[in-house]
C-alpha cells in the first residue's frame, strides 16, 4: 500500500529539517537531500503505520501546490512510502486453526513443520 503526502525540507546549521505538514508528529533530518529523502520516507512510514494501528483514519495529503513555506529557506517536494514495509512488523496474534486430516498426514509426510509456519 503505497502513500505520498507533501514534505517540507528547511536548510538548517547540519543540512535539512523535513517535516510533513498533514501527518503530526512525522519530522526527521537529513545532512543531504538524498538522505533527507531516505529518512523521511522512514518518518512517514513509521507515524502512517502507528496511526493504522491505532485505527485513526489517515489524513488527506494535501495537494503540493496548496502547501504554504518560506521560498528563502524552504522547498516542499513528494515523499512515498510502501506501508508493507512498516506494517509487516506490527505484533501478530496466534490462533489454532483445525485442518483436515487428509491435509495433515500430506504435510507431515512433506516434513512441513508447522511450528515454522
């Protein structure tokens, strides 16, 4: 599932404070731009996943030419982030699942462990 929301990058002493004008709390750095992209993709990943797991609605980006900065020290560009990557580490639940037998004497004769699976 991928997402794009508007960053705002703003130079800084060490290079680039980002920080996502519709996703609260979602700010990071960057000493380059590239490294600014990197670490904010990671920023919005992480705060996109923390909302779904608390099962808040994600927020409308809003569109890029809507967002408001400084011209003089800031630029606003797109960040996009697969939240497969972030959702993927959220806590799983165990169930006990009945299967038939037929299935059963299949898989052990298959060496599939399902303590592994």
């Amino acid at each position: 599932m991928n997402k794009v929301y508007p960053a705002i990058f703003e130079l800084d002493p060490v290079g680039y404070g980002i920080y996502f004008p519709d996703i609260e709390g979602a700010v990071t750095q960057g000493a380059t731009i590239p490294e600014g992209l990197t670490m904010a993709a990671d920023a919005l990943g992480i705060m996109l996943a923390d909302l779904i797991a608390s099962e808040e609605a994600l927020p409308e980006p809003t569109p890029i030419n809507e967002i408001e900065y400084d011209k003089e020290t800031q630029f606003v560009t797109l960040v996009a982030v697969n939240l497969v990557d972030y959702l993927k580490e959220a806590k799983l639940d165990k169930k006990n699942v009945s299967i038939p037998h037929w299935l059963n004497v299949r898989a052990e004769k298959a060496g599939v462990n399902f303590s592994k699976t």
